[in-house]
C-alpha cells in the first residue's frame, strides 16, 4: 500500500475561518501555491511554506497542517 502526504490546507482556512488569499498574506505563501496544496495538484511542499503557515495560524502541531494518507492499489485515496 502506498502512502501520500495531505495539506490541509482547505481544513486549516475553514478552522480559521479565513480565505485562502487572507492565508496568503499572512503566510507570505504564493495564493497558487496555497491553492495548488489545497486542490491535490502540487506534487511538493517547500518545508519553508509550512513553517510559514504554522507561524501565520500559530500552530505548533505539524499534523494540524499534514496527514499521511493511505492510497489504494490503483493510486485512489482510501
């Protein structure tokens, strides 16, 4: 079974109750990089963006911002 990283990047603007580009600004994040997280189409994460992001929302648990997922045989998410 393969597994992926997940940016919860979507969970995060809903907890914190804030848009994606308001994220952007307070992160200094790129809103397509953020967006591109957010909607599964960015294959890499710069470890920078997430230190960014924890200071941005002030979280000090990695896994509020990342999951590690299981993937099915065929690449589709379990």
């Amino acid at each position: 079974m393969s597994k992926k990283v997940q940016v919860k990047i979507a969970e995060l603007t809903k907890k914190h109750r804030i848009s994606l580009r308001e994220l952007s600004r307070l992160s200094d994040v790129r809103h397509a990089a953020l967006s591109e997280l957010s909607n599964g189409k960015r294959e890499n994460i710069n470890f920078a963006h997430i230190e960014k992001i924890a200071e941005a929302l002030n979280i000090s648990d990695i896994r509020e911002i990342i999951d590690l997922i299981d993937l099915e045989n065929d690449g589709s998410l379990k």
